[in-house]
C-alpha cells in the first residue's frame, strides 16, 4: 500500500477496532465553539466545497510546528516567524487537502463514513479508547478509564471531539477506499498491465540500503555511502549492503550474483514524507547512487531512517523473475495515483477565508503549552 500519512495523532486514532456487540452506553459528541467552528480555509471542488475551521487548523498547527520550529517556541517571537508561518501553512494546506481528498474520493466511489456502519465503527472506536480492549489486529488498548478522560487526551493532542471525530471518519474512508481500490487493481493486474507499468516512466528499479535511526550515526551513513559509490561492481555494492545493513541477501543479489533490488512507483510513496526518496529513485541512472536520504516523523521504527539509492536498469529477466514484487508496485501505484489526483484536485481550488487572518498562532502554542503543563 501506498505508505499513508500519520498526521497527528498516530496510534490513537488508527482505524483499528475491536468487534463489539449493541450495546446503550453513550458517548455524546461535544459541540464546537462559535470560535472553534469558524472557516479559515475553503477548499473547492466543483459545486463541493470543504470548509476547513479553525479546530481543524490548530490541531494540525500543534500537531505540526515542531518541524518548522524545532520545539523552541520562542522562535515564534523573532524575526523567523514570517517564514516558519509561511512554512507551517504549506505544511497544514496539505495535510488538511489530504482529510478532506480523501472524503470526495470517498463519494465518489460511493463509500459513505457517515453512514450507520461509519458510526457504529466510531463508537466502537471511542469504546475501545475509553474502557481498553484488543484490536483485531491483536494489539491490546489500555483504555483512559472514562469517556471524560479520553476527551482530554485529544485536547492535550491539540484535538477536539469534532477534529477527532472528523479523523476517525477520515480513516474509515480511507480503509474502505484502499479495500476497494486494491481489489481493482488486483483484477487489473493482467501481465500486459504489469508489462506496460514496469517498462513506463511510473516505475523505478532501484537498490536499497537502509539504516534504523539510532543503529548508526549519520556521519557513519555517509562513510558508507562513499563505499557503495566507489564499489568497482554492482555485485561489491550488493555485498556491502549485505554487510552493513540488515538486508534479506536473497532480496539484494541471487546466489548466482544476478542484482535484485526492487520496483517502486512513482505515486507509491506519501510525497509528504517520502519526495526525497522518490525523486532520488527516480532521478538515478544505471549504476548511480544518491546521496543520503533522511526519513524521519513517520512514527515507524521500520520506516524511519537514513536511506541510500542506487539506480538498477529495468531488465527482462528481473520481469520475468520478479512478478510478485512488479505486482504489488503497480497496485500500490495504481491505489497512488488515485489519491495523488484526488488531492492535487483539492488543492486546484484552495482558498484563504476572511476569518484567517484573525488566527493568533502564539496563542494557540501557549495555550496548548498550558494545558500540557497543567497536570
């Protein structure tokens, strides 16, 4: 699947339920403020227009500004806050295009979060949150005890119920569009569809290295990089990467010596977190590595890292040899495409509301910083 953004809120808003029968307990939505309710940004799409309030943009602001600011607040009170204000709404225009990307995509395939099903799979959501339990997944919640203290971890995520619940409803769609989407390009999967993807400008055929964060410095990452850039073969580079990374061997050169590497999709990747890498991926000729790339902020402690490319022609043995992998990069990148379009869609009719202009961004930082302080 196309790696999917974490946004704000990571495992504590993941679709990820646990089956629950009817039962009568409550959990009733709170209301946004008049101040919470008002739109800053509008994003339209025909006769559609997705109002973007000022709830949704201070959790994406708190959720987002320490990778403009660093975590040092003061920074907002220098001469750097035009540009990090600057930097910060790219950031949030493109998280917020995602959400609602998601939701038209959503109605266009007739797939509806609103729906009955959608709020028995939030309230069982909440449910799990609150009182704790198992995930299908078999990971175990414990929950905070009450439906009050689980309102209040959201505030404390510079949440709301109505953010929280537009999250949730986000992620629903999000599943169901991926379910549906998949399935499609599974049966679409014919070996002239993968034949026309693997020889196409979408597709990349690469070598990777990879590092954990934390199993080696950076300085030490770009050392390495220099052995794999001056390797006198492929086969040498193939090896080094054996030795230096915890790489499956069989996923990075044949007994025989043939180099496996793999494919990648050019809408394969979140382009928030993953442009570097694409652009690398897609950028490298035959034989050439990149420079070290630094993936960070996912969340994912088998995702995050320092990343090293280099470029591998796409030959017919590797499609004759290598289906499987060709296969699930053209549904990944067929699924991709989808959202990407769906997203540059929202974005084409992005607006700035009246209202925006009236948001004081330090005082959404204190505020938040008070209420993280006041236990």
């Amino acid at each position: 699947m196309k790696k999917l953004l974490l946004l704000i809120i990571t495992a504590a808003l993941m679709f990820s339920l646990i089956s629950c029968g009817e039962d009568d307990e409550k959990f009733d939505p709170v209301p946004s403020t008049e101040e919470e309710s008002r739109v800053v940004m509008t994003f339209k799409v025909g006769d559609e227009t997705y109002p973007v309030r000022y709830e949704l943009y201070r959790a994406l602001f708190i959720g987002n500004h320490e990778l403009v600011d660093g975590g040092d607040l003061s920074r907002w009170s220098t001469s750097e806050r035009e540009q990090m204000l600057a930097d910060m709404d790219v950031i949030i225009t493109d998280r917020a295009a995602e959400i609602y990307s998601v939701l038209h995509l959503a109605k266009q395939l007739d797939i509806d979060p609103y729906s009955s099903a959608g709020d028995k799979a939030l309230h069982n959501r909440i449910k799990l949150y609150v009182h704790g339990g198992t995930t299908e997944s078999g990971t175990k919640v414990i929950g905070y005890g009450s439906y009050a203290k689980y309102l209040d971890s959201l505030a404390k995520k510079g949440m709301n119920y109505s953010v929280g619940e537009l999250m949730f409803r986000y992620s629903y769609a999000l599943d169901k569009i991926n379910e549906k989407l998949v399935k499609a390009a599974l049966e679409g999967a014919t070996d002239s569809a993968l034949r026309s993807y693997y020889e196409s400008e979408d597709c990349a055929r690469i070598l990777e290295a990879y590092f954990q964060l934390g199993t080696k410095t950076e300085e030490r990452v770009n050392e390495i990089r220099d052995d794999l850039a001056y390797a006198d073969t492929l086969a040498e580079a193939a090896a080094l990467i054996i030795y230096y990374t915890a790489a499956i061997p069989s996923e990075v050169i044949t007994p025989e010596g043939e180099i496996v590497g793999k494919p990648v999709g050019f809408y394969e990747l979140d382009d928030y977190y993953y442009l570097e890498y694409t652009i690398a991926a897609f950028g490298l000729g035959a034989g050439e590595t990149s420079g070290v790339i630094t993936i960070d902020n996912v969340h994912d402690s088998y995702t995050d890292g320092y990343y090293i490319l280099i470029g591998l022609e796409k030959t017919e043995d590797y499609f004759k040899d290598n289906k499987s992998a060709i296969r699930q990069s053209y549904v990944n990148n067929t699924v991709g495409r989808k959202l990407y379009s769906a997203k540059a869609t929202l974005l084409d009719g992005f607006a700035y509301s009246a209202n925006y202009d009236s948001i004081d961004h330090i005082k959404i930082l204190e505020e938040h910083d008070i209420l993280i302080n006041s236990d």
